[in-house]
C-alpha cells in the first residue's frame, strides 16, 4: 500500500500508473486523504485501487509497515497486523 496526505500530479499521471502496474511495481492499492480528479482518473485507468477521504488522518492511523485490507468499494481499510507493536490487531479505519 502507498498512503499518502495528497496526490499531486498533471495528465501524465493516468500513463505513469498504468506503466507502473504493467511493470509489476505498483503498490497494491493507494490511500490518500485526499485525491484530486487526475489521481482518481490515473487509478481508474491503470486499474489500481484507491480510497480517499477517510474520518481521520489516514497517514496517522496506517503505522508503518502495517499488514492493511481494503475493500475499494466500501471504501474501507483494516489493519491486520501493526508490525511494529503487538501483532492481531483487527482495527477499521474509516
């Protein structure tokens, strides 16, 4: 997963993430605060999830190197596993 404040990027982006993922070296999916239309378009395009505007900070509430779930169509995210504290967390963030 890639979690990100904002997304910032012009037309290009759409063929960057599709040439990504037809690379192999997409992040599964993409969490952001807030996406901007070129960055909801771009995923679209290259058939990467995305889900945005959650209740809280999504860059706080993913700790680093989480084992994460989500669900694009509910727009909901679960952590799984924390990494680095205690392991069977079942926490959703929304």
């Amino acid at each position: 997963m890639l979690v990100l404040d904002q997304a910032k990027g012009g037309v290009a982006s759409s063929w960057m993430l599709r040439e990504i993922v037809e690379s192999g070296r997409a992040p599964a999916a993409l969490l952001l605060n807030f996406a901007n239309p070129v960055m909801a378009q771009g995923a679209a395009f290259a058939g990467l999830p995305l889900v945005d505007r959650f209740e809280g900070d999504i860059t706080e509430l993913v700790p680093d190197g989480a084992l994460v779930e989500v669900d694009p169509p509910s727009g909901e995210v679960r952590i799984l596993d924390e990494r680095s504290s205690a392991a069977g967390t079942d926490d959703d963030v929304q």
